[in-house]
C-alpha cells in the first residue's frame, strides 16, 4: 500500500511552529504580494497565502498590476522600510524578463529566496550571510518545502547527514527549483541524478562537511536513475512527459511532484511507499519561515 | 537600389580609432575568452575576436573548458588582476543557467556589458557608475554595434537626439540584445515597436533629457509597424519567422539583421535603401571599446 501524503497535514505542524514564534516579535510581519500579467495559476497561489498568513496574524496585501507596472511595484515595496517581505508571483512576461525582475527584489525582502545572491550561497553552501555567522541564509521556497516533506515521510537519518547514501532523481533543473533542490539533496548526503532537456548531471555530496557538492556528467539512463532511486522527485511542466510507472520505480520508494501537471502514473500505487503529490501547502509555510529569519536579520541576527 | 553595407568596412574605421585610444595605454590589455559547451557558432565568433585583438596588440587568451567548468573557469578570471576583461561565449546550457553564469561575471570585467548591473543602468538612462560622474557606464555589446550601424548608415540626426522622430521595428526583445536595444534607441529619440513571442510592446523617447524610456503594451501589427518604420532590425532565431518582404517595408528605411539565420526576403532589394546583413564584426570592436573604458574606470575614471 502506497501512503498519501497530504502536505497541507505536514504544514499544519510547521505552523504551530511558527505561531510559537510569531508571538516573539513585538509587531506583526507585514508582507506584500506582488501579481502581475494574466499567466497560470498565481491568482490560486496568492490566495493560498493570504490565508495562511491570516491565520498566522501577519499581515498580507496582494497587490495587482499590469505587467508593465511590476517593476515600478517591486522597487516601491523594497524602498518601503513598512514592508518586510516580497513575494512575486510568476510567470509575468514569460520571457527571461523574469528573471530580470526576480533579481530586482531586494534580497533583503526576497522571502521566497529566489535572488541569485541567495542561490550563490546555496551552491557554494554557506549557510550564513556574514562572516560572523550571526545571519542565517535563506533558502529557496519550494525546494526547502520538498526536503521537509522528505523528512516528513521518514526519509530522513537521524543521525549524521540526513540523506547519506541515499539516491535520488530528481526531473526538473529549473533556476528556481529544480538545480538548487538538486544541490540541496546532496549538500544533505545524497546522490542525486538530475534530469532536464539539457541531459543528466549528477550531484554528489562534498567530500568534506562544509564543502560544496560537486557536479559530472552523467551517461544514466531514466531507466537506471528509478530504479536505483529511493526518492524520486518530479517538476515537469508538460502534458507530453511520459508519466513516470510503477514498474519504473524501486519498491518502497518516496515519490513527490511539485509540478502543477500529472508527472506519475497511477500505477505507482503499490510500488511506492509514499506519494506526495503536491507541494504548495508546505511552499507557503516556508515563504514565511524565511520572512520572519530575513527580519531578524536586519534586526542584528 | 539597396545599398548592402558590410560591417567589416565600418569596423575598420573604429579599429583606427581605437588604435589611437590604445596607443596611450602603458601597457596591453589582456582579455580572456570562455569558450564551453558544444552549442552554435561560438568557436567562430572566438576566432573572429582572436583577430581582431591580435590586430589591435591586445592580447586575447582563448580558454576551453567542459561546460561544467565554465562557472570556475568565470572565479578564476574575476580573481585573476592580469586579466582586464572576460568574454564568455554563449550559450553553454542553453537553459536558464546561462542568465546565472552571465551575472557571475565580475561588472568590471564584463567588457560584452552584459551583467544585470549593466542593464539597470541602461534602462534607468544612467551614463555614468558613479555620483561624480567620472566613471562611464558601458553598453551591451550588439545594440552598441547596431546604434553604430545605423549611424554609420546615415540615419543619425547631426543635432539633437541623434534618432527624434525616427520609427524603428525590432524583432526579438531578449534580455541580452532586444530589450537593451530597444530602450538605446528610444533614449536616442526613437520610437520603437518591439516584436517578441509575447507581444508587441513601444518603447517611447523619454519626455526629458535625463529620464528613462517610457513602456506600453501596443496593439500595433506587424504589417502596420513595418509601414510605419525608418528601420527595421531583426533577431529571429528561428528558421520559421516569416521573412519580411519588400512589399511590407517602408520605402528608402533601413534593414539590419543580428541574428545567424535569415530574417530578410531576397526582394527587400530595391525597397530598402540600406541592408546590413550581419553585425558581428562591429560587435568584436565594441567589446574592446568597452574594455577599454573599463580599464580606464578601474584607474580612476
């Protein structure tokens, strides 16, 4: 039997967490949500974090803008010393536009942890901002978000690195989820074989604990990487992926697909262990997670 | 008759100028090419630039890396104080990690001026890097070519806004030649119709002499804006772009196409009054123009 996860159950824990403490700071964290151009589910995504954030007191303004106006509605709310987070939702143009405007936020607000300041320390994996280690970094949403539902599911050491031996495929090497997650899985001790139109890479743990992972090509096939895999992680933005099977996968394996689009056949169930089958709910806890860490760091760490 | 202006015979011109400009340096800037990955005409453009700066007695050191080692290959430039300037050649994944790698190049060695500091700058209208206005910003390499051309084409005015009351189409708004491209042109007096896969968008002159270019979703057409244009340049990567014909031009307006595949008709021939059918060559001179100013920059403006 292939058990379910529902990320919206493991969220809700996170949330206790987090309310605990929210009630440390002595006013309210007040975000603003940026939504901008007509494509894809934002509107949803949005309005799953205005209700998070009100059930956890903070306070949350979605903004709306023609496309046009989302640079001029970014640098407003950086300049604003009253807003303490940014989120944006994309795609706004689509285009590698995007990732102009996703670098125009100030990382100092990036709650989501997309700049590319943040995706430098991920790689190089420095965990603090400074040299002092007093400021946490920040890591990128929906990969953090995938990790904690792998260790939700049990799939994490208790002791030493949590994934240690541990293969994992992961399809998807997108600037925003798929390669840091990526490098994420192996920074924490796994193997992980990376999957996207460009060819396989492997990433392997550092040979040392604060080392970086490091990177080779990779002649796996998809055929090789599922069957050795104990997680196999899925972000493939297409109705034309040939849905991952049940006779693809390792018996007892975990299976996660934080694409809005069917990665998994439904024969999976039996082979799998567990399947999450989306992420969003966790998304969100994160996003701000790292809002109320961004804001004690500019209060001093 | 269409006049074809070969832009081999405007660099020549410029690599006088620069001669004279590099004759003053004490000693000779040393530029490094990154040269990884398999993809496209790359190995061409570096040889064309080996060239050019051998001509020039400016020492160009090509390096060859797999394209996993082309982010250590960029570290070990920007270190390195006796390289003046880094050229990388693109695309080496052909996915979004180019943007990443792109923004990982020192901004005072990225003599093709394609950091995202160099951009801001850019659309912002801002000349200069520092307050005292000692320091000159530097331009993307392509649009800088292309302004040139057109210069050199004699659609420049000699007073004023070198490009007021000009209309001018560009097909391809990427974030490395069109956009940039289209924002020059407008803070030259132009105004232009930007043609990309997500619609038309216009570039208008900014209302006074030290703003930016102003930015609207357009509902003109293809035909209508090529009726309307000046000069028309293009940027299609693409073997499926229907080629513009001489019966949708403007007659006497100027045609300049950047990208390696066709994007011109045959019959433009007898509408147009100018066609430049390539612009590498003058691209090579103006990465060493920018060289050159960033050299100057980091001794003090």
């Amino acid at each position: 039997m292939t058990v379910t996860i529902d990320p919206a159950a493991v969220a809700a824990r996170f949330r206790d967490e987090l309310r605990a403490q929210l009630a440390e700071e002595r006013t309210p964290l007040r975000l603003v949500g940026i939504l901008a151009g007509e494509h894809g589910p934002s509107h949803t995504y949005a309005t799953y974090a205005q209700r998070a954030c009100m059930e956890l007191g903070i306070h949350f303004e979605l903004r709306k803008f023609p496309r046009l106006e989302a640079e001029a509605a970014i640098r407003s709310a950086n300049a604003d010393p009253a807003v303490h987070g940014i989120m944006v939702y994309y795609p706004i143009f689509a285009t590698e536009h995007d990732a102009y405007l996703r670098d125009l936020v100030d990382p100092g607000k990036d709650i989501e942890g997309l700049h590319s300041s943040w995706a430098r320390l991920l790689y190089e994996n420095r965990r603090f901002v400074d040299a002092e280690k007093t400021r946490k970094a920040i890591l990128p949403c929906t990969p953090l978000a995938i990790l904690k539902l792998v260790e939700a599911a049990g799939f994490f050491h208790e002791r030493g690195r949590p994934l240690e031996g541990r293969t994992v495929s992961v399809f998807n090497r997108s600037e925003v989820v798929g390669r840091p997650l990526a490098s994420m899985l192996a920074h924490d001790g796994a193997h992980v074989y990376s999957f996207d139109v460009d060819g396989p890479l492997a990433f392997e743990p550092p040979p040392d604990a604060d080392g970086a992972h490091r990177l080779s090509e990779s002649p796996i096939t998809r055929a090789e990487a599922l069957a050795a895999s104990d997680i196999v992680i899925t972000g493939v933005p297409s109705k034309d992926f040939p849905l991952i099977r049940g006779d693809e996968l390792r018996a007892g394996s975990l299976c996660i697909n934080f694409s809005t689009y069917r990665n998994f056949a439904d024969d999976i169930s039996g082979k799998a262990a567990c399947f999450v089958p989306r992420v969003g709910p966790m998304t969100v806890l994160m996003v701000i997670r790292n809002a109320l860490r961004l804001r004690r760091n500019a209060q001093g760490g």
